[in-house]
C-alpha cells in the first residue's frame, strides 16, 4: 500500500478542528494594527473615511496614519494617543444621538462592544499603525513555553495550541481512535473511505506500538492522494457527498 506518514496531535487536532486561530484573544498582549484594527477599520468606517476622495465625509481619513490622527471638520482628534477619552472616533462609536453617532443607522453596520473595547486598548496603546499584513515581513514567532497538562507537547504547533487553549480556558478534545483517523485521513485524500482491510492493518499497527510515546503523537500511516492501486480519488465531487460541511472538522 501507497502509505507515507505525518505526525499529529490531539492539540493540533483540535486547534484546526475549532479554528481557535481566528477566535478572539482575551491576552493581555498588545492589540495588533494589521491583524485587528485594520480590519475593523475597513469593514466599517473606510467607505465615508478612505481613500475614495469623492465619497470621503466630514474630510475624516482613518485609511492614513496623517489622517487617523489628524483633526476633521469638528477640529477634535479623530483619534489622540493614549487617550481614547479624548479620541472623537470612540465617542462618536458610543454616542446615543443618531445623527451623531458613527457608523450611521442607514448604513447597517454597528461594531460590538468587545470591537470598541478593542479599538479603545489599541489607542490607548499609542494606536501604532503598520502596513496590511500582507505586506509586512513575516517575523517567527517564540515558541510558548511548555505547560503542563494531561497531552504531552509533540511539536511547536501544539505549544501554541496549548498555550491558545489555556488561555480560552479550554481543554483539548480526546484523542480520536486509530478506526476514526484512518477514516478521517482517507476521506480527505481520497474521497472514499478506507477498507475494512485497512482499517484493520492500521488499528492493528497501533496496538502493536508497545511504546505508548509513539501511539500519542498520532502517527498515522496516510494513503497517497491517488490511493493504492486500484483505487481512484473520488475527486471533489465523492467530498462533497461524504463531507458536505467542507470542513475537516466535520468529518467523523
């Protein structure tokens, strides 16, 4: 059989089946220009205060480091550094007048107070500014030290799961059985589930492994995309039917 292997983790597993990378952080850590503010930014107040000249309003920019700091029409501080209270931006954000407050009702965009509570951190901060992040040069990042916990470290990627998990105050799913990675891992690559066969092989290989070690870092014995011989890719089509949701996640 066509078989190569990958090492996975009950932490790994779970970052990627929740998708804990993109939820919201409650870290004491500096809030980030690129990642968060630009966006918040762009979703909701570019369209009056970007960088199209001609539906520009109250000649505000907030698409500009100049202009964010910059005083509008009104002569107050769109936003003022290390003072939100005093930043035009916030209070026009929490101002109960309609025909005051930003954005407008006609505009049906209305920003969370979890978003404005970021907004409020990030100038108070110092509101520091950057490029997308597509344009800045990546940086790698320190690795979280270990912590302890009832699944052991296999890689970097589990320290940050872990350390994301701890502080979501969350705890890691259990480890699936060899019968369900087997499934889940063949689906994928090939649209079809495994055989009977092959199933039996791999939860066969698993309770072999004497050294619990090796068992926990999921090593698991994948298919290629073209499967053994004899067997084709159902192609996107066969996903479609037997994951529906097209999310890994979803697939049992």
């Amino acid at each position: 059989m066509g078989f190569h292997r990958i090492k996975t983790s009950p932490f790994t597993a779970a970052w990627l089946a929740a998708g804990l990378w993109a939820a919201p952080s409650h870290s004491a850590e500096p809030v980030h220009f690129a990642h968060t503010i630009l966006p918040l930014l762009s979703d909701h107040c570019f369209a009056c205060h970007g960088p199209d000249e001609q539906g520009r309003k109250g000649g505000l920019r907030l698409d500009t480091q100049a202009g964010a700091w910059g005083r509008g029409k009104s002569g107050t501080p769109a936003i003022a550094p290390h003072d939100s209270a005093h930043s035009e931006v916030i209070r026009r954000l929490l101002t109960p007048d309609p025909d005051d407050v930003m954005p407008p009702p006609k505009s049906n965009r209305h920003l969370t107070s979890a978003q404005v509570d970021l907004l409020r951190r990030w100038i108070d901060e110092g509101a520091g500014w950057g490029k997308h992040w597509a344009y800045e040069p990546p940086v790698r990042p320190a690795v979280p030290p270990r912590q302890n916990g009832e699944f052991k470290i296999q890689n970097a990627i589990d320290a940050f799961v872990q350390a994301r998990l701890a502080e979501e105050r969350l705890s890691p799913s259990p480890e699936a059985t060899p019968a369900t990675l087997i499934r889940r891992v063949t689906l994928d690559l090939t649209g079809l589930p495994p055989t009977p066969e092959e199933v039996a092989a791999f939860v066969r290989e698993c309770a072999e492994e004497k050294n619990l070690e090796g068992r926990k870092t999921g090593r698991l014995e994948n298919k290629t995309a073209t499967g053994p011989a004899g067997r084709s890719s159902a192609g996107p089509e066969g996903r479609q039917i037997v994951a529906p949701g097209v999310s890994p996640g979803l697939v049992n």
